[in-house]
C-alpha cells in the first residue's frame, strides 16, 4: 500500500493508503495543500479529487481512520469524538470512503486548528 505523509501546521504523520478507487485517485492527486476545518476530533479539508460513495462507506470510522467525504470533496482525518459521536468512536456527518489509516499517535492532531495549512504528499 502506498504511504503518504501529513502535515498540519508543526504537526505530521504518516499513512498508509487503502487499495480502494478513491484511494487511488487521492494517490493521483498528490501532492495537495489545503487549509484545515476541525470539527470536533476531526480534521478536514477540500482535496481536488471528485468520487461518489464507494458501496462500503460509513460514517461510523475508528480513531486514526483516514477517508474522502463525498459532499466536500473532503479529505478527513479521525483522532477521537465528533460531534455525531455517541461513544468514543467518531462518526462523520455522512458516510465517507475508506482511504486507510495514520501509523502511530494520531492524537497528535489534536494541536491543529482550523486555517492551519495542510500538505499531503507521497512519502518516501
């Protein structure tokens, strides 16, 4: 699977990215820079990919879970609750495509606000 990196302002990660079609076209797309929205423990952005929802999608994810939120055009990153959330899991506004995980500490996003400048890239 390929890998990708993310960097929100003095924070990055990396990823690794599913095998799915909406996967692929974000692979195509890269690199990316955007300016970050936070809603609750979620990161996202607008991304220049368009897809519609892959028969899977569902807004329930799992913390370090990274996918494509159709209606945006959004690439969204999980660290904890959303507003939607009942428990501790995260649910998106609307089902979103599985684009894979964060390796490590996602918690690390925690520090970034909304305006702060995202890059995706290819990593090495």
């Amino acid at each position: 699977m390929p890998r990708i990196k993310i960097t929100a302002g003095d924070v990055s990660a990396f990823a690794q990215l599913s095998e799915g079609p909406t996967a692929k076209k974000v692979w195509e797309a890269l690199p990316v820079e955007a300016s970050a929205s936070t809603w609750g423990d979620e990161i996202y952005f607008e991304i220049p990919v368009s897809a519609g929802s892959e028969p899977d999608a569902a807004a329930r994810r799992e913390v370090g879970d990274i996918a494509y939120w159709p209606p945006g055009k959004a690439f969204c990153i999980f660290f904890g609750r959303t507003p939607m959330s009942t428990d501790d899991a995260p649910v998106a506004a609307s089902p979103v495509n599985s684009l894979g995980s964060v390796e490590g500490d996602v918690t690390v996003f925690k520090q970034v606000r909304s305006g702060v400048k995202v890059i995706l890239e290819a990593a090495d």
